[in-house]
C-alpha cells in the first residue's frame, strides 16, 4: 500500500513528504529519484490503550509514502515520465499545490490552475492509453464487456474527466486491472499554504468543504516534525492546535487506502492493526499470525472507548460491553479484539 506524494515541480512536495517522515519513520531512496518512508499511523486510541495497559510495547499502523521527486521545469504543468511511472505504482495520490510564494516561481501561486493541469495530465496520459486499446480491440474484432467499459472510458476521458469520476462497478473495474490508469487512482489534494496565510487562506475554506482536500502549511509542519515532545506541544499550544496537521492528514491518506485498524491491548503490547474495510474477524485474526487465523475459534471484542469510559476489562464484562463474536463478525475500526484460537 503505498502514497504518492506528487504535483509539479517546486510546489513543496518534499517538504510535505518531510513533515509527515521526520521523527515519524524512516525514509530510504529508491529508482528514478523516489524516496520512500514508512510512516507511522498517529493513533490517539493506541495512546489511550497504552496509558491503561502501560505496556512494554506501543506499535502503531504503518503505512508507505513516496516523494516521487522533481523533474521538469519550474511552474510549468508537464510531468517526466520518471515521475510518471512512480505515480503508476501508487495506491493513492496526493498532489502537493502551491498556494505560497516563491522566489522559485516567476509567477504568484495559483492554486486553482494547479489542480486543474495536473487533473488534465493525468486524463491525457489515460486517454493515450484508452485509445491505443480501442485501436487494438477493433483490429482483434473484439466485441465484448471490455470494449463497452474501454468506450465508455474514451468518450469520459475525452470531456476531460477522471475515470475515479465515471462510477464503474466491480465487474466493470476488472476490466481494467492491470493498465495502471492514473485517473482511477484515488486522489487527495494538499494545498501547501505561506506560513503567514494558515488561518486566513481561501485555500482553507476550499480544503475544508472537500474531504479529498486538505490544507496545511508543509514548512511550519517540517519544522514541527523535527522538534522533541516537550518543545512541539509548546510550539502547538503557540499556534492554539492540538496536534500537527500533518497527523490528521496521515490518518485521512490511511482512510483513502480504504484501511480502518483493529486494536489489541494488553500489558505486553498495544497495537493498531491495518485491515481493508469490510474485513472478517477470522480473516483480520490472520493479520496478526497465519495460526490464529487458521486456528480461529472465537473473537472477544470491545470498544476502546468503553474501556477508556470503564476503565477495565472487567468493568466492561460486567456491563455487558465485552462481546463473543464468530468468525464472520465484521470487524470495526477502533474495536479492541483479543482473538481465541487452537492450533
Ligand atoms: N513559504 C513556504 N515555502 C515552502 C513551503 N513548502 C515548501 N517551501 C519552499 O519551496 C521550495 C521547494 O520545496 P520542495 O519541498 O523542495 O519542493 P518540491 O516540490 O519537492 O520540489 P522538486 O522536487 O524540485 O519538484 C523550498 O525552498 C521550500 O523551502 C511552504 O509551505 N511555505
Ligand atoms: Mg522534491
């Protein structure tokens, strides 16, 4: 599962990268100029496990961003094709958008530009590739499901859409496994605001009425992401926040891989656990071993927060909050699961 951090050149793109890794993580380079980071998932309800249980270990979710790196020219709207390829193997993407001025830049920001250039590269890249299916298909005297869904992407495609817009069904997605088009790739929009401009920026309000948007300032949250505990809760308090916004952001980009996480909770460890949405308890059992998984008999589950509530595991029994749940149970994002099995 892996984040792209992209937009074109100049627009803060490490620098966010940066605000999300720096003591959060570890970051490694890779092909083509991408730097990869596993990112730790900010997780309150881990913190609050971790102040009943005080455990010897304290694991949070975990997941991968790439910096897809910076080539081409500053404050145009092309992407190289090594920036392009790195983007074919995210599983989300977030376009970083400069809403700051730069020296860098000849022109002030334009944020709205941005997002619409950078919609518009990546409709033209899948049309090219929609296109020379058609031709392929029609040669072949192809007719059949695959032809439909691949016109129908054209004709979308050629208005100028993203194919995430155009609704298809499972059955028609199947269709187009494998061809990597980067208008289905679900998209996140960061725009990196002037430090000056965190409270007053149109960009905000912008951010704030679409959940697929977010707005923070890359520079301030770089700087943040470097300091020691004691100083960035000062630094926070300074700024009248509760936690960086960086973190907030981080648990929307895990939202967007479709991620939820269970919990367990005990004195040797508390942990957050990453599964796709929809998971069964049997089969989340196997994310913490294959034998637990294959030797399932019965999940004990609560939530987390009746336990913060109740204070104990015990309480919650005795409330009737502490639950026996069988192998098709679906599993909750925040459920605390302790699962019962026999190998
Ligand atoms: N004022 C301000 N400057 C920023 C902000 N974010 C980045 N910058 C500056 O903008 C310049 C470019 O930032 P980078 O993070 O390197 O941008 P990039 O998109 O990774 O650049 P390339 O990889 O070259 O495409 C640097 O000088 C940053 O210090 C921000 O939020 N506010
Ligand atoms: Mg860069």
């Amino acid at each position: 599962m892996r984040i792209g951090i992209c937009g074109f050149p100049q627009t803060g793109k490490s620098t966010v990268f940066q605000a999300l890794s720096a003591g959060n993580g570890s970051a490694s380079s890779g092909r083509g100029g991408v730097t990869y980071g596993a990112i730790k998932v900010p997780d309150p309800r881990v913190d609050a496990l971790s102040d009943i249980f005080s455990p010897k270990k304290t694991v949070y979710a975990e997941i991968t961003f790439m910096d897809v790196g910076g080539h081409g020219v500053v404050g145009g709207t092309a992407l190289s094709s090594d920036v392009v390829q790195a983007m074919r193997n995210a599983d989300v993407l977030v376009q970083v958008v400069r809403a700051y001025d730069s020296p860098m830049h000849a022109d002030p920001p334009d944020p709205a530009t941005e997002v619409q250039a950078f919609n518009d590269e990546l409709v033209l890249l899948d049309l090219a590739i929609i296109e020379k299916r058609t031709d392929r298909f029609s040669r072949e005297g192809r007719k059949d499901g695959f032809v439909d869904v691949n016109s129908r992407c054209q004709a979308w495609l050629e208005d100028g859409k993203p194919l995430r817009e155009l609704g298809l069904d499972r059955e028609q997605l199947v269709t187009l496994q494998g061809i990597q088009l980067l208008s289905l790739t679900p998209l996140l929009t960061v725009y990196n605001l002037a430090e000056d401009e965190l409270d007053g920026s149109p960009w905000k309000a912008v951010a704030e009425k679409d959940p697929s948007a977010y707005a923070l300032c890359g520079e301030l949250e770089a700087e943040l992401a470097e300091l020691d505990d004691d100083e960035q809760a000062e630094m926070l308090e300074g700024l009248g926040l509760k936690e960086p916004a960086s973190h907030e952001f981080i648990r929307t980009a895990y939202a967007a891989l479709n991620l939820i996480s269970f919990l367990t909770a005990g004195t040797d460890e508390c942990r957050a656990w990453p599964i796709k949405q929809g998971t069964s308890a049997r089969r989340a059992a196997g994310a913490v071993h294959s034998d637990i998984e294959r030797g399932f008999i019965r999940a004990e589950v609560y939530r987390w927060e009746d336990l913060v509530k109740h204070g104990s595991e015990a309480a919650l029994k005795g409330l009737g909050l502490f639950r026996l749940e069988g192998k098709d149970y679906v599993v909750h994002d925040g459920d605390v699961v302790n699962f019962r099995f026999n190998v």
